[in-house]
C-alpha cells in the first residue's frame, strides 16, 4: 500500500517556489530518504506532510486519505523535531506519554507505555529526569519515544542526527535502521548528509530548488546520476563534458564518471582511456585522490593509497570501463 | 567566575551603597512611624507622643473602606482584562507574521510611553464625546490601557523564547489548539502572567493621574490619601492604611518572587 502520495504537490512562499510540482509515492514499511542541500525544499515537503504546512498546488494522500485541510492533530504521523521540541517544564515520562495524554488515554496505561517506549530506545529509568538534564544523543532518543509511542502509521524525522556527534551519529543510525525494520513503520526522513541517505534509506529522493531531482535506490542514485546536480552533491562524480563524451564515442551531452571507477593505468580490452597531465593530488586515509587534467577538464580519481602515487606534472594515463560511464539529462 | 576577593569592595563604595539604600527605605519606615503619633494636625519630628488608636479610628471610617474596596476591585478587574487581551496579543504578534505587525506592537506599547495626563485627558473627552458616565468601568478602562501593555511586555518576551516547535510538535502529537494552550503555553509562560499580573495590578492601584480624569466623584485609595493629606484632621488615619496596605501587599509580592525564581529555572532550560 503506498504510505504517502505526492500528486503534483506545490507550496509557494510568496515568489518563492519551495516546493515546485513534486510527485513523489512512498510505500508502507519504506525507509525514505529526502536528501538535498538546505532550502531545496525538502524539510517543507516534510512539513506537508505532518500537516504543519498546507499545499498550494496539488494533492496529497496519507494512506488513500486526503491529506490537504487536515491539521496536524488529527493525523496518522508523528514527527521527530530537529531541535527535538521536548516540552522543558515536563518531566520524560511526561514528554512520551503526551501524545496518549491528550488523546484521554488513563493515567495507568500511559505511564506504562511510555516507560516501554522509553525501554525501546534504551532509556529505561530515565522517566523522572528532566529535558534539561540529558545530553543530546539522549534527548534526540526520547523525542524518537515520544513519537513512536503514538504508533504512528508513518514516522517524520527532521534532520534527525543533525546535532550529533561523528561517532554518536554512526550509532544512531544502526539503531533507527534496526528500530525501523522491527517496527515495520514508514520512516521518511530529510537530511543533508548524503553518507547518512546512502547508508540508511531503502530509496532516496535527492532534492534542488524544490524540485526531485532523482528518486531510486542508494545504488542508482550513487552510481547512476541522473544530472548534474546528482552526480555534484551525492559523491561528487565527475561530469564529463559534451566534448569529451563526443570523443569517447557517446551521444550524451554531459556524463557522469565516479571518481573510483577510474584507473591510472593504460586501457585494458575494451576500456576507454584519456590522457592528461596529473593536476594535484591529495591523501585520503584508504584512498589518494588524484586530480587528473584532460585538456582542460578536470577529472579526479580515487586510487587506492597502495598504489603509487604520480607526481604533480607528470602526464599519465587514465582507463575506465564503458559501463561506469552514464549518459545524464542535460541539467 | 566569582571570587573571594569580591566580597571586599572599597569601604567608599560600601558607605555610598549603605546611603542609597537608606535614601530610599527609611522614607518608609517613617511613614510607619507617624501611623503610631499623638499629634494629628502636622508631621512633627520627633513625634510627641506614641498610641494605636489611629488603628481603631481608620477601621471605623467608612469612607476608608469604600477608597480601598473601590481600589481593589478596579485593580482586580483591569488586571484580569489585561491579563487576557495582553496574552492575545502578545501571542498573535509572537506566533505569527502578519501585514502591520510592527505598528500593532508600537500601538499597544505606545500607552505606556505617553504621559498619563495625554491618557487621562484624551479618555475623558472621549468619554464625554460618546456621552459615557463617569463609572466604575471608565476607571477599569483608563486602568486597563497601560495594564495591558505591561501584561503583554512580559507575555511577548516569554512567548520569543517559547520554541516555536513546541507548539508544532504539541499539534503533532494530536494536541488541538486548547489543549496545546492549555499544557504547553500555558505553563511555559504562567510565570510571566504572574509577574505581569502583578505589576499590573500595583500600577492600577497607586494610579492617579488617569484616575482623576476618568473616576468622576469617586475616590480611589491614593486619590482618598491625596486629599486626606489636604485636610489637617486625624492625618495618622493616611499613614495607617498606607502601612496596611504595604504589608497587605507585601506577601503576595514574596510568593511572587518565590514562584518566577523557580519558573526561570525551568524557562531557561532551553529549548
């Protein structure tokens, strides 16, 4: 069943088109993913649909039930804050039952539930304390309590590691991968963090200036750009330009190359090759990267750190298989 | 970081402190002084004499008790006006954008900035303009217009550090709009109300100016003490209600206090 249904959706603020005409079709038990850089339109679309914004074109479904007019109270959807929004005058155990609270649920019954949701994401006994006294990663995992023990058909979450440390982060993001699977809920989350959609999401939809720029799985969004923008901001492929795809025999008018698909080496059967001279290079820990001048286009390559490394000036050889070179829109 | 060191300020500094504090609490005290003075018709110093029958002279004057009862209920009524029209507003100029924001903002402000008597003399020709009678409620409506900008200063500064995520997220969980005021608003900004509320209830009550132009005939309780200092007849009679009325006044400021020291603690807990 599809958990979330885009149809055409727009919301202008004023002149400005923050959401332009996007379709977009979540399936129930999905782990999505709404990637892009800030003010592409991504949090606004998740704001839709938590109720907190109202379309200005288009249609939305949450479920098979229209979602446009319906405020955010009487919605089947929980959200996880960036900022968390845990209510400070209220103790934790207060902040995870609200939702049963105002619902009328007894007094009994809440306390019990939100002391197994608080269980849920290992905060067991921390009922009593205030938001004040936890640490982010901690509030960050009663804000996800506070949510899901609702048992909300679909779960919104806004930047949700933004605030976290590197280490914490990684953590984090097992758990929720893991919690989403156990659940079976429909978690759609936005992020900027291109690491985090690829390791996380079942399917990624990667957004620029309000508008899906390319929906698929990590893999072909990773591998396969569709634009320009894609192949920049999600692993920073290289785009080939119009002339060199002429000169590799392609129709296309711009390509995309990954940076590890390249080798310095000469061409093998059937691979394409170019030659430049060696631009720059830089050490990367697992991999050295190698910026490779063609002609005036710049092509960087990942080559691993125990290969040898060329040095600066040097004119080299670099060799690619047919199949890592994907046409791509011109845009 | 605090210091040691910092209880040990010049002996200068300490004496000009000790002198300012003086200058302006044993004004007071000798006002409680001359509530217990033989002498009736001059405040001589020092008074001749020492008696409490002023205490029982005071609670038997009527007029007394109409100044005060006239006074609280104004207090308590503009109060509670400002109280609610100050919380709307402040939350509608917080909480959302709209065309003349700012100029709403300025305009509910602006009764506080003015000099009373522009208030007082611009209410009383409105009053006789729509040919309104001097009431009880004009002075609830002179009262009220600079209640209501106190009310709204210390709601609007609350409501700016209220995160506007908390109410989305309140909604979210499935909180309408009452409920969301009700266990979310409410108690992130009850402190302010308080603190608001009781300034605004001590500026209604020690109000002259406006009064004047607004009360017609009737004496509240400071315009009763203006004119019984006027009067040189059983003039302790002023300084035991002014005495009263301090230490009446004196205990709800305490819990006051008490109550917004703890409320900070949980405002300023952030986000």
């Amino acid at each position: 069943m599809t958990a979330v249904l885009f149809d055409n959706v727009s919301r202008y603020f004023g002149a400005v088109r923050a959401v332009d005409r996007v379709n977009l079709e979540i399936a129930e038990g999905e782990f999505f993913a709404m990637l892009g850089p800030s003010g592409s339109g991504k949090t606004t679309c998740l704001r839709l649909m938590a109720g907190f914004e109202q379309p200005t074109g288009g249609h939305i479904e949450i479920f098979g039930e229209t979602a446009e007019g319906v405020p955010p109270y009487r919605r089947s959807v929980n959200t996880v804050f960036q900022d968390y929004a845990l209510f400070p005058h209220l103790s934790i155990l207060d902040n995870v039952a609200y939702g049963l609270m105002v619902k009328g649920v007894g007094r009994e019954e809440r306390r019990r539930a939100a002391e197994d949701a608080l269980a849920m994401v290992k905060l067991p006994g921390y009922g009593t304390r205030r938001p004040g006294q936890l640490s982010g990663g901690q509030r960050q995992r009663v804000a996800l309590a506070r949510a899901l023990v609702n048992k909300p058909k679909v779960l919104l979450l806004d930047e949700p590691l933004g605030a976290l440390d590197l280490k914490l982060r990684e953590q984090m993001q097992e758990e929720l991968k893991t919690l989403q699977k156990s659940l079976g809920i429909t978690f759609v989350f936005v992020t900027h963090d291109q690491g985090e959609a690829l390791s996380m999401a079942d399917r990624i939809a990667v957004f620029n200036e309000g508008r899906i720029q390319q929906l698929g799985s990590p893999e072909e969004v990773y591998n396969r750009p569709q634009t320009r923008f894609v192949a920049d901001f999600v692993g920073s492929s290289n785009v080939l330009s119009e002339d060199l795809c002429r000169r590799l025999g392609l129709k296309a008018s711009f390509a995309s190359l990954r940076p590890e698909a390249v080798a310095i080496a000469p061409p093998s059967d059937g691979a394409l090759s170019l030659s430049g001279t060696v631009a720059s290079q830089s050490f990367l820990g697992a991999t050295n990267r190698i910026v490779i001048d063609v002609e005036g286009a710049r092509i960087a390559v990942a080559s691993p750190a125990a290969r040898g490394v060329p040095a600066v000036g040097s004119p080299v050889t670099i060799s690619f298989a047919a199949h890592d070179l994907h046409p791509m829109e011109d845009a | 970081m605090r210091s040691e060191k910092a209880n040990s300020a010049p002996l200068g500094l300490k004496i000009a402190a000790a002198a300012g504090l003086a200058f302006m609490h044993l004004p007071i005290l000798l006002i409680f002084l001359y509530a217990f003075t033989t002498e009736e018709k001059s405040y001589q110093f020092p008074p001749p004499g020492l008696t409490t029958q002023w205490f029982a002279v005071a609670w038997n004057r009527p007029d007394v008790w109409a100044a005060l009862t006239l006074s609280v209920k104004v207090a308590s009524i503009a109060t509670a006006v400002a109280l609610v029209l100050g919380t709307l507003c402040a939350a509608a100029v917080s909480q959302t954008r709209f065309f003349g924001r700012e100029t709403i903002s300025l305009l509910v402000i602006l009764p506080i900035a003015l000099p009373g008597i522009i208030t007082g003399i611009a209410l009383r020709s409105a009053f006789s303009m729509a040919e309104i009678p001097f009431s009880f409620w004009t002075i609830v409506l002179g009262h009220a217009t600079f209640c209501i900008v106190v009310v709204y200063n210390n709601a609007v500064a609350r409501f700016r550090r209220i995160s506007g995520s908390l109410i989305e997220a309140s909604m979210d969980l499935g909180a309408d709009g009452f409920q969301t005021f009700r266990y979310v608003i409410l108690p992130n900004i009850g402190t302010a109300l308080l603190a608001g509320g009781m300034l605004a209830f001590a500026l209604s009550f020690d109000e002259v100016i406006v009064t004047t132009f607004t009360a017609g005939q009737q004496s509240t309780l400071p315009i009763w003490m203006l004119e019984e200092l006027i009067r040189p007849r059983q003039r302790p009679v002023t300084n035991v209600v002014a005495m009263v009325v301090v230490m009446a006044t004196f205990l709800p400021i305490l819990g006051a206090y008490y109550l917004t020291r703890d409320g900070d603690q949980i405002a300023g807990a952030g986000k």
